[in-house]
C-alpha cells in the first residue's frame, strides 16, 4: 500500500475495460446484503439532495435513487458514468458526472452524502481534503453515511477501518461531525454522521 498516492483513474478505467462489473455489484449476494444494511442506515424517508461520491456502475445509485428528490451521484469513470446512466434512466431527479474528488467538488450544500467503497483509493492527504469538503458542503443537521470494506487490499492506500476512524476523529467533542450509528460486519462497516 501506498497512503502517500491516491489510485490513478486510469486504474479504474482499466478494471472496467477488462470486465464491466468488476467488483460484482450485480450479482454478489454479499453486496445485496450490504446494500440493503446502508440504505436502512439511513434515517429520513426521503431527501432533498444528495451526494454520492463513487457510484460506479449505479447498483446502489439505483437503490438510493427513491429516497432522493435531487441525487448527484459522480465517478472517476466514464465507462462507469456510462453504465450506471443507463441503468437510472428511469430516474429523472438523479443526475451524473464525471468528477475526481476532491480535485473537483461541486459548490451546492447537500442533506445528505453517501461515501461507499471509495475513501481507500485516497491518498491520506486527498482524503483530509476531501473530509474538509464535506463538511463544508454539508448542510446544518445534514446526514454523512459511510460504508466501507475492511480487509486490507494491497492495491489500495488505505484501509476501510482507517477512513472510518479518520472521519471517528471528526465526531470528538467540539468537532464537527457527531455520530449517530455505527455497525460493524465480518467484512464492513458502516458509521452515520451528523453535521453538527
């Protein structure tokens, strides 16, 4: 692992070239399950706008999507962006980029931001940029959700165990996350936050 390099998007567009769900989002019975404990995770019934920061191919875009009256879901991926469109094409109210966070970040407040399976391809760097970012586009009462696989990849900078505990550290006293769940799986976890 290298925590002083975040995972180039070449990286990305190359996994999805060789296969185009290389992480079997469709079909693992391990990503149903998972899907389904982060959408229960999260509190309201619905939200006025929401952030996703990683959708890839749009499996729980997909899900997210009813829970949304606006979802701006993003990727490093073209071939991704492309795929998961075309799966969310009955879903008017999300919309698609392609962005590099948190080289790019969009400027609106948000009332909710969802991070799954994306922090470890940061950098330790990029990823205290990109908490600062969130918290700064959080809305006052606005809902951060994270879920994160936890055994260790070689490829990757981080752990999903260290990005959780990093965003931890913002939920102290005086911080300005607090947290509201936490639930911790043989292979993931999930933490809620709330801006405080």
């Amino acid at each position: 692992m290298k925590p002083s390099q975040t995972l180039p998007t070449d990286y990305f567009d190359d996994m999805y070239k060789q296969h185009d769900d290389p992480w079997n989002f469709k079909t693992s019975e391990y990503e149903r399950e998972k899907y389904k404990a982060t959408i229960a995770a999260l509190p309201k019934a619905k939200y006025e706008n929401v952030f996703e920061i990683g959708c890839s191919i749009g499996v729980l875009t997909e899900r997210l999507a009813p829970k949304c009256h606006s979802l701006l879901s993003v990727d490093v991926s073209v071939i991704a962006i492309e795929q998961a469109r075309k799966r969310l094409s009955a879903y008017p109210q999300v919309r698609f980029k392609k962005m590099e966070i948190p080289k790019e970040f969009p400027e609106e407040l948000f009332d909710c931001i969802i991070m799954s399976e994306v922090g470890y391809y940061l950098s330790i760097e990029d990823l205290t940029i990109t908490q600062q970012l969130i918290v700064e586009h959080l809305s006052p009462g606005a809902h951060l959700l994270m879920v994160h696989w936890t055994p260790i990849v070689h490829d990757y900078p981080l752990t999903g165990d260290q990005v959780h505990e990093s965003f931890l550290r913002l939920s102290e006293t005086g911080k300005p996350l607090k947290l509201l769940f936490e639930k911790r799986e043989e292979k993931y976890r999930i933490n809620l936050f709330e801006k405080v």
